[in-house]
C-alpha cells in the first residue's frame, strides 16, 4: 500500500489529536514537554514501522510532489521557466514549514532583535563549537573502536548538527574520501538524531526552568510568577482565527506575499553561490516587511494572529514529516554508531544544560534557548522551535530566544559547519 502524499497531509489533523489525547493522558509527556506534533507523528512512525518490518501489510509513504499548484508559493517564476517538465518533487509539507518561518519573521520586530544582537553571535559560537566537539568525539571513538574515523565524523556535526540536509550535501565528498555507504548511514544518523532532539529537548529546558525557579520575562521586561499554563492546542488556535475571518485574511494575504517574495531572495542568493533555502528568504522578508511597518507606525500585523497562524503552520508541518520518518532507516545503525551516536547525545545535552544555558546569562530565555540548542544540535531547527513553543506557552513568552535559535539554527549554522566538516574532512585525507 503506498500512502500518497495527499493522503499524508490530510492525516496531519487525525495525527494532532492522537498526540494532544496521549500528551493529555501520559503526564510524563507533558512533564518533559515532549511537542503534540511529534508524540503522535512518532507513533504514526512506529506503526508504519512494524507493519513493514512484519512484512503483513507493508506501507510505502509518499511524502513528494511535482505539483505546480501547491509549490507556487515557494517557488520563483524563472524556477518554472527553466523546468517546462514538472519541477523536482519536493515534501509537500515545504510550504507550511515556510509558513511558520515566515512568522517567525513577521512577529520579529527589530527592538526584540536589538536587546539580543550580541546573544545571536554568542550563541552561533556556542552552536559553532558544539559541532566541533562533536566531530572531535565521533573521530576519537571511531578510532578507538578501529573503525573508519569518516564514520566518526559523519555521526558528528554533519548529521547532528547539519541535519539531514547537510548529510545528504557531503555524501559525495565522503564518497570521495573512501567512505562510499555515506547517504544511507547519513540517513540514519540523522533520522536518530532527530528523534532523540525531539524527545530531550523539552526535558532539558522544561527541567531547567523548575529546578532552577526562573521566572518569565514580559514584554517590558518586569518579572512575573512562574506559571504552569495549559498548552493551547492546536484546534485553539484553528477556532480563534476562524472567529476574527477579516484579520485572517488580512494576514494571509501579507504571509504569502513574504513567502512568494521570498523565494525571489532565495533565488537570487542561490544564483550568487550561497546556499540559501526558500523559508529563510520568505523570513528575512517577513522581518523587512515587519520592521518598515513599524517605522511607519502602520499597526497592521496583529502578533497574536501572526502567532497562531505560525502554530497552526507548524503543528501541520511536524505531523506531516514525523509521520513520514522512515524508522527501517534505523536497521543500518551498527555496533559502532550506536555507541558514537549514544555519547553524541550525552554530550549535546550535558553541553547545552552546562555551557549554552550558563554562558548565554543562566536566566529564562537561556534556559529557553539550550532547549532549542538540543533541539538543533541533535536534530532539525523546526523540532527546536516546536520544543521552545511548548516552554513558552507553559512558562511565558521568549521571543528573544526564539529569534536567535531560529536564525542561527536556520541558516547561520550551517555556514559554520559547512567550514568545520570540509576542514575535518580534509584532515582526515
């Protein structure tokens, strides 16, 4: 049975009640702040998992389209030009992902990003740093168990750090060094790694911000009593947009402005040699079209609707791409990468509680952001932004946290880490 990939989308909201019904009865879940999206995608996951690995009703999930309709969105004029064949297939869950980085970038006003300018450099240090200790410790147990250090370096900072994306980038690079298994091991290292950032993230934040009693900062910066809210699930946020249909639509109008603007921007900094993926454009121009508002004093983007629009777009988004993870993936993880990957995840969580949280001021929007660093760090920026959601509407507002997360864990990072793997690589020659 091959699930299509409409199938796929249309299940994202049978998907979200199955995850806000088990958060709802295992209270371990929402102790440790483990995202709806990803509790009932992970199940959804593990069901496919076992009926194909019985062999009694194997499942296939399609989770590509070529379609020209649904992709316009994302997608430049000059793009659909130079391909008068169907475009490449891409997830059909891209346009909901840009959604939800589009508002990240509407919602960002620039004396939110002043206050935290100086954070965003530290942090893409920290960030910077954390993948370097992670090729370092991959090498060294590679070698230590006389295997490859390649596949010490490639359960590092590129599938980890890098995510899938990166791990799919270099695998040519590591073909060429001698290590010819690197997409399929790639592959299930990073599939590893994002379950795990999607698992621990919320517990190091969420623990962090009880044991240590922090307090929530409000806009204007006074403190308030710590809080233990309800999360606002996703059909809450469905039913107060669907109340305000004028402020929707204006608002829509404006998100997908951003996003077809912005894969202009993504375009032309591709044709300039800069890799450069489509929602960080259509944020950047979330973040102009933001700022010049403000400067003009144009009240026209609510935040409140811009932020429920962003976690209908995400919870989408997660449950859609969770519930296509392909966990036989995980059968290719030998001896030796589960032990480099196992202390992988022991460092970037011992990093991110002991060094991020401590160095970026030890405060509520620290504790915030190492939730998003293993997050991140282990797996992919929209499972560390869905991990800082869940904090945020249970401890209170960090939009300074998750700006910096977002733009370093999006794009900056990624410059970073393309420079450090290429210089292991080349040591390891």
């Amino acid at each position: 049975m091959t699930i299509s990939p409409w199938w796929l989308l249309a299940c994202a909201v049978p998907v979200l009640l199955l995850g806000e019904f088990l958060v709802r009865r295992a209270r371990w879940l929402a102790r440790f702040d483990v995202p709806v999206p990803v509790v009932g995608g992970f199940i959804v996951a593990a069901i496919v998992l076992v009926l194909n690995a019985t062999g009694r009703f194997p499942i296939t999930i399609n989770s590509q389209t070529s379609a020209r309709w649904w992709t316009w969105l994302i997608t430049a004029a000059p793009q659909w030009r130079a391909t008068p064949a169907p475009p490449p297939a891409t997830p059909v869950y891209l346009p909901f992902s840009t959604a939800f980085f589009t508002c990240v970038g509407l919602a960002a006003s620039w004396g939110v990003a002043k206050r935290g300018s100086w954070q965003l450099l530290l942090f893409l240090l920290l960030a910077t740093v954390l993948g370097v200790c992670q090729n370092t410790l991959g090498i060294l147990l590679a070698r230590a168990m006389n295997v490859s250090p390649l596949l010490g370096l490639l359960c590092g900072s590129v599938t980890l750090t890098g995510g899938p994306s990166t791990a799919l980038g270099f695998s040519d690079e590591f073909a060429k060094a001698g290590f010819p298994a690197a997409d399929t091991v790639g592959a299930a290292a990073a599939m590893f790694g994002i379950v795990c950032g999607s698992l621990l993230g919320g517990a190091i934040g969420g623990t962090t911000v009880r044991t240590r009693g922090l307090r929530d900062a409000v806009a204007d910066g006074a403190a308030t009593e710590q809080i233990d809210k309800p999360r606002q699930t996703f059909f809450h946020h469905a039913a107060a947009l669907f109340r305000e249909p004028l402020a929707l639509l204006v608002h829509l109008l404006l998100l997908f402005a951003c996003m077809k603007a912005g894969a202009w921007v993504s375009l032309f900094m591709k044709n300039a040699g800069v890799t450069f993926p489509v929602y960080m454009g259509a944020m950047l121009t979330g973040i102009f079209l933001r700022n010049l508002l403000d400067a003009f004093r144009l009240p026209l983007i609510r935040s409140d609707v811009i932020e429920r629009i962003g976690a209908v777009s995400l919870g989408i988004f997660l449950a859609v791409a969770m519930s296509s993870l392909d966990l036989l993936k995980l059968r290719s993880l030998a001896g030796p990468m589960i032990v480099i990957l196992s202390s992988q995840v022991v460092l970037t969580v011992l990093f991110a509680f002991f060094v991020t949280f401590l160095i970026m001021g030890r405060d509520y929007d620290a504790a915030v952001m190492s939730a998003g660093h293993v997050g991140f760090g282990l797996g992919i920026t929209p499972n560390a932004v869905a991990t800082m959601d869940v904090l945020t509407a249970k401890y209170g507002p960090a939009p300074r946290a998750l700006l910096i997360v977002t733009i370093v864990g999006a794009f900056l990072i990624d410059l970073t880490n393309a420079l450090t793997i290429t210089v292991y690589l080349n040591l390891l020659k």
